[in-house]
C-alpha cells in the first residue's frame, strides 16, 4: 500500500496529529528538515530503529543522528563541553551535528548509536523540531533514502524509493539547504570534521578562530553518518572533475563552466548556471537523479570549487563516484 502524504503547508496540523501517532506506534515516517527529508522513528524504542534500518537496507553499524527539539532536550541525552555548546548555541537550530558522550541516563537505545558510547545530535529548523517537540521524544533520523542511494530532497523523492515502505510521507516542499549536516566531534582543544555540510566548515572556524581538522583519507572506523567510502551513488557510474563530455554521458556542470564535447552529451544539467554554491549544494541530488533519470550509464560532473559549501558538494560527489561492492 502506498504512503499517505500530507502536505504541511496546508495541513499542519493533521501534519504534526498524524506524525505523532505513527511515531507512538514505533513506526517509521519520512519529514521535512532543512537539510534533505529524514526517516525518523522513536530514537528510544528498539523496535522502530530496527524498522529504520530495515525499510533503508542500512548496515547497523553505521550511526543514526538523533534530532532534538532544542538544546534542553539535547542535554538530557548528551554532555556538552564547552566548545560544543558555543557551536550548538550558534548554529542550533540547523544543519550541524555534533558528536558527544551519551549520557548514562539516556533513554536513547544503543541501535541507534551502532552500540558506541557516542551518540550524534542535532537540532533542526521549522517543522521538523516542531513534530520532536510535540513527541516528546528524539527522533533517530537517516535520510529517507535506500542506503547509499541519492538523498532525497522532496516528498516526491521519498515517495519513488521506499513510498511502498512507509505509512507516512510528510511534504514540506522542497528542502532548502539540500545537502546533510555538517557533522564535528570535539576533543579536548580539537576540532574534527567528520563529514563537511549544510554549515561551510569557514563558519565554524571562524566562530572557533582556529582551523577545523579534516580527514586524511579513508576513516578508519566509522563515528558518525556519511563516512563511508561508497554513498550517495545514482544507479549510472560517475565520473568527477570531467573537462570533456563523452558521447552518451549525461553532463552536470557547474557555473556554465565549458565542456569539451558537451554537445555530445546524451543531456547537461547545471548546478548553479550563476556560480552560487549555496544554490549548487540545494540542487545536487535532484539533478543526479535527473541525470540518473535519462537511462546514461554514466554521468560525468564537471570541476566545482572546493570552498565553502563546495567542500560538502565534493565530498558527496566523491562517495557518488567511489567504488562499489558488486
């Protein structure tokens, strides 16, 4: 049977009704955040994490993101040092994760830290924080997406994929910022970018006045959500940093940038015909999925710069491309 959707635009409150009751009965639903739409489920009950792992064919030993109501809530689940608070207090609410100690007392159950003694919180915008709030309880919340496919960043996205899983798809429209949190884990004086995001790393380091430190290759181990290699991937094979377009590939560019041969290309798609990175991180999982849509085995995707919201746009497009398990 397919999923109930309800738009919150014109029905908030049979919105937050329905989301609430579906969440009491351990059942999973896909919501709106700021970032891309999230398969949230009671982050304290056993079974409806597992029911988060099953419709997404996720691995259980990658972590859910718990998504709070506000800071209060936070607390209650996890223990703030100093320089995360100061984070949390800026950015809060919004597309950053932070990486804390989870508290003994939390009733956040081990599923949904993969069993660490760390667990990822965040606090969303808008209608999101408001469903958390009206439960109650935090939310685990992935991205409403069958692992390692495109995240998706409409009601309509969620629908195609796991519409046939879920009792439940609440429409907020399209997600604005496009891209997941950016994720830090704080240690001490240190600083760590687990996974780039909707929050330019800039920001943060400009807050903290000190560098952020990055990931040197591979993670050795898996701390937070997003970390591995292959994710993110359209079913076509992607090629990055492309300055010609083969014939029968489907071009994404960026800034109307030129590419030898793109006249060949089966179809061209831009990111941000204007250059904005800020409109380029919103559209970049839809148009893989466009570009995907055309039927190309592959896709190449132009050079688009590394700075700013560039950083999390090449760092989903790098684990798009990245090999898989066949």
């Amino acid at each position: 049977m397919a999923a109930t959707i309800i738009s919150i635009r014109s029905e908030l409150e049979r919105a937050l009704e329905e989301g609430v009751a579906r969440l009491a009965e351990g059942l999973p639903i896909a919501l709106p955040t700021e970032t891309v739409y999230g398969l949230a489920a009671d982050a304290t009950n056993p079974k409806a994490v597992t029911a988060i792992y099953e419709t997404k064919g996720r691995p259980q030993f990658n972590p859910l993101i718990c998504h709070m109501a506000d800071l209060s809530m936070a607390k209650d689940h996890a223990t703030f040092d100093p320089i995360s608070e100061k984070l949390a207090r800026a950015f809060w609410p919004g597309p950053l994760t932070l990486v804390l100690p989870l508290r003994d007392i939390s009733p956040i159950h081990p599923l949904a830290t993969a069993g660490l003694d760390s667990v990822g919180v965040r606090v969303p915008k808008g209608f999101a924080g408001e469903l958390i709030a009206a439960f109650g309880k935090p939310l685990a919340a992935p991205s409403a997406n069958t692992s390692g496919k495109i995240s998706p960043t409409s009601a309509e996205h969620v629908a195609e994929d796991l519409g046939d899983k879920l009792s439940l798809i609440l429409d907020g429209g399209l997600a604005p910022v496009g891209v997941e949190s950016t994720i830090i884990r704080v240690e001490g004086e240190r600083v760590r970018l687990l996974r780039p995001g909707g929050i330019a790393a800039e920001e943060i380091e400009a807050l903290l006045g000190h560098p952020v430190e990055r990931q040197e290759g591979p993670a050795p181990t898996i701390e937070a959500p997003g970390m591995l290699a292959s994710h993110y991937a359209p079913g076509a094979f992607v090629r990055l940093n492309a300055v010609d377009a083969q014939a029968g590939e489907a071009l994404i560019r960026f800034a109307g940038q030129p590419v030898t041969g793109s006249d060949k290309a089966h179809a061209v798609f831009d990111l941000s015909p204007e250059g904005d990175l800020a409109e380029a991180a919103a559209n970049l999982f839809g148009l893989l999925k466009q570009a995907d849509a055309t039927g190309v085995d592959k896709i190449a995707v132009g050079p688009v710069p590394d700075h700013g919201l560039g950083e999390a746009i090449n760092d989903r497009l790098m684990r798009a491309a990245a090999p898989r398990d066949t």
